[in-house]
C-alpha cells in the first residue's frame, strides 16, 4: 500500500569508488587496448641490419600494419588488400632450407626473427636475374638504380655516388656498388639452383619472392627461397623514432648519459617518414 507520494524511488548508492580503483580500471582498459592494436592492427619493429639501406636505415623503428593483409576474403568495406609487388613486407624469417648451417645465429632465428623486405616475385611469378636487371614475367622491372657506397662503420647510411635522373615507372630504389652486379646471374644464387633450372624460378602459390633494397648486401630470397603467405606479418607503413646506432654514446653518469644519446642520436628528420 503507497501513501500517495509522486516522488520516484531512488536507488541506494554505492560506496564511491577510490582514485586507485579508477586508476587500476583505466590502466586494465588501456592493456587490453594495447593487446588488441598489437594482435590485430599495428606492430612495432626495430630494423637492425642494412638490407634495406637507404629506403630504411640501421635503427629504424617502423610501425607495421597488420590489419591491411588480414587473412580472409576482403571486405569492401574494410581497409584490406592483397599483396603487391613493390609492397615493403615485415614477416617471420623462414629460415634457410636449401642451407640450415648459415641459420646456425643468435640473431637469426627462423619463425622467431623478424625480416623487412620488398616483395618482388607474387604467386605465380616467372623471375630470373640478369645483372642488375630483374626480370618478372619477360620484362626488367622498373627500378630505379643507384650507385653508393658503405662507409666503414657499416651502420651508417650509404653514400650516394651516382643517381641519374628517374624514368616513368620506376616508383622506388635500389642501390648497388659502383662497378659491379653487371654479372651477376641466377645461376649465382641458391633459389634458382633448387627452385628453378638455374636460370629462372616460378614462385610457387601462397609465396612470395622478396629481395632487399640494399642489392649486394641482403640475404634474401635468392639465398634461402621463398616467405610462405602465413609468415608475413603486414606493410611497413612509417618510421616512428630513429637512433644513430653508429654514433659514440656519451660518457656522462647515468640518467644523463642517456638523456644525451636519445637528444643528440636520435635522427629527428627521419620522425614521420613514410616506408615506400
């Protein structure tokens, strides 16, 4: 039985709830966040050799994205798409089946090290090499050439000795020694001695054919073979922070010798720069 009143029933409150729960709740959201970027959307990797000097340079940190080649039928919808030749590839090593003693490395580890490099043969793809000349299907593809050298620390960017203007279609570039790669030939390399019959490979369905940008210094598929689709991990998109690992690291006490080498070793110019 009421007593006539129109006022609503309100409900007891709770205790308010502490800072430190909502401090713990707001950091439990964020690493679930965090997870789920890192599993489904984006990846960060270190580059720490110079396959892929200049396009990437030693200590390059990349943000890669993995959402772009989701495995599945692409929706319309969604930003996904198949790989294309000329795309710039993070995956798993695969290591080397034609040669497992050269995997025999701390800092090469098949399925467990990450590799970059830029996709150059797609499933189905009739590849050989010629000197300098790739040639994909019967036709040399459209790279630019440059020639530069290593200076002597070996992690420091190439030099640049020789760029002549671009040509149409040549949307990215390689860089080879001065003098040398003109004779160079399939028959040189360890995919085409198994894959192939020493002059021309076929790149088999689901693999992908992939070679360094830093021509005569990446160990690539023309060594150890083919990345199986389900080991590429997704597009390198841009450099978010780059350190100078070839710099000399202060010798201040600590925290100020570190303080130093992020502000004077980082490459500031290098912040934002996209990977193409």
């Amino acid at each position: 039985m009421t007593n006539g009143s129109t006022e609503p029933e309100t409900k007891a409150k709770g205790p308010p709830k502490s800072v430190w729960r909502e401090y713990f709740e707001s950091a439990v959201v964020t690493v679930i966040m965090a997870l789920f970027g890192m599993t489904f959307i984006v990846q960060a990797v270190k580059v720490p050799t110079g396959s892929m000097q200049n396009t990437i340079t030693i200590g390059d940190h990349l943000l890669v994205n993995k959402f772009i080649f989701a495995p599945g039928e692409s929706l319309p919808f969604l930003p996904q798409r198949e790989i294309r030749r000329g795309d710039i590839i993070v995956f798993k090593y695969p290591g080397n089946h034609y040669d497992p003693k050269r995997d025999d490395r701390p800092d090469n580890r098949p399925i467990t090290t990450n590799y970059v490099k830029r996709v150059i043969g797609l499933p189905g793809d009739q590849i050989r090499i010629e000197g300098r000349n790739v040639i994909v299907n019967g036709q040399p593809l459209p790279e630019h050439r440059i020639e530069a050298t290593d200076k002597n620390d070996n992690k420091s960017p190439l030099v640049v000795d020789n760029d002549l203007p671009r040509k149409p279609g040549e949307t990215y570039n390689v860089y080879y020694h001065p003098g040398s790669g003109d004779e160079q030939s399939s028959e040189d390399y360890d995919a085409f001695k198994h894959e192939g019959n020493g002059h021309e490979l076929v790149v088999p369905k689901n693999k992908y054919f992939v070679m360094g940008d830093n021509r005569e210094n990446s160990e690539d598929s023309r060594y150890w073979g083919f990345v199986p689709r389900d080991l590429v991990i997704g597009r390198a998109m841009f450099v978010y922070w780059s350190y100078d690992e070839s710099a000399t690291p202060s010798d201040a006490p600590f925290p100020f010798n570190f303080i130093s080498d992020f502000i004077g070793n980082t490459r500031w110019s290098r912040t934002g720069t996209l990977v193409k």
